[in-house]
C-alpha cells in the first residue's frame, strides 16, 4: 500500500489507537524483559502510523522516535500522544532515514515488512539495521494463517504470502543472528540483534 493510501485511512486507523496501544502493552508486559528492553534508552519505532506503540513505550519510560511516510498517519499520532516527549518525524526507510548509524539502542517495526516485496524487504531490513546500535524487533506475521488475515491481506495486494514462507531465513541473509518470539496466534518477534552486541 502507498503513501496516498495510508493518509486516506489515518483517521479510521486513528478509531483503533486505543486497541492498538492495550494490545502492545500486553506483548511488551510479557516479553520485553526477555530482550532486556528496560537497558534500551532511545527507540525508533519505524512505520509508526498512529502512534500506538510509540504511546506505550515514551509510557514507560524510554526516549521514543516514530518515524511514517504518511504525513496524515503523523498529524493522528501527534493529536493522540499522551505527552509531548515522543519525536515524530517524517521518513521512508526505502529512501534512507535522516539518522546517523547506531542512532538508537533499539528500532522496532510493526507489521511493515509483509507489505514488500522481497527485494524492497532487505533493503527495508539494511536500513533498521544501521540505524540501530543494539537491536532490531521486526514485528510481524508469522507462518500460521487465518481466513480473514489471508482475505484483508489478498485485498491488500501486498507481500504477504510471500514473507509467511521464510520469513527467519530470508531475514538470515541481512541479519547476522534472530531470535523468535511468538506474541500472539500469527504475530512474532523477530530480535535481530546488532553485530557488538551478539550473545
């Protein structure tokens, strides 16, 4: 889905920010101290749309950074912000992030990558991982699927079908090391972490 799209529906998304926002509590009230995420200061969270997560996570403490190519998606997150403290700006990851290299001890993204094409996908990949200094989460589908994901996905006429066959090995020819986390029935964590900082 384009820019173009993504502006024309932020308000509807906007509907689901609450939702959102109670969902990635409970995922990160499970499993962020597997990955040791209360060490993690500064996160980028790439794709940001309506901000949902960037909510919760500035909520608990860390320096947060949404970053969204849809402008409208942006105006939503900034208007449901519950502070001031989150930094929203403007940006593709396609077209390279106006951040330096390690920028951030964690960037993660939600439910972005399944919408590319492969190629597009590890460029995608290339670009969250220069930007972070300890860790990338790429949140996002996993294998299992389910009647309506498999329609809303075909209507959306993005990568999905492709990303669910391999997504771990495909992720494997730009990351140097991944660890799965299953979140929910078809949602998993995959934790890139940075060369450095390899255990």
């Amino acid at each position: 889905m384009g820019k173009e799209l993504f502006n024309s529906i932020a308000e509807v998304y906007g509907w689901f920010h609450g939702y959102q926002a109670r969902r990635f509590a409970a995922i990160l009230d499970r499993h962020a101290p597997r990955i040791g995420m209360a060490g993690m200061r500064t996160i980028c969270d790439v794709g940001c749309g309506t901000g949902a997560l960037c909510s919760v996570l500035a909520m608990r403490g860390h320096e947060v950074t949404g970053v969204d190519p849809a402008q409208r998606m942006l105006a939503v997150a900034k208007r449901k912000a519950p502070s001031d403290s989150i930094t929203f700006v403007r940006g593709d990851a396609l077209e390279g992030l106006p951040f330096s290299d390690h920028a951030f001890d964690l960037v993660i993204t939600s439910h972005v990558a399944h919408g590319m094409r492969s190629d597009k996908r590890k460029l995608f990949y290339r670009e969250l991982m220069r930007i972070a200094d300890k860790a990338v989460i790429i949140h996002d589908y996993n294998e299992e699927r389910a009647v309506l994901t498999t329609f809303v996905e075909w209507m959306e006429k993005g990568d999905y079908f492709g990303f669910i066959k391999r997504p771990k090995e495909e992720m494997e020819e730009v990351f140097p090391s991944i660890e799965t986390i299953d979140v929910g029935k078809q949602a998993r964590w995959y934790v890139c972490r940075c060369p450095e900082h390899l255990r």
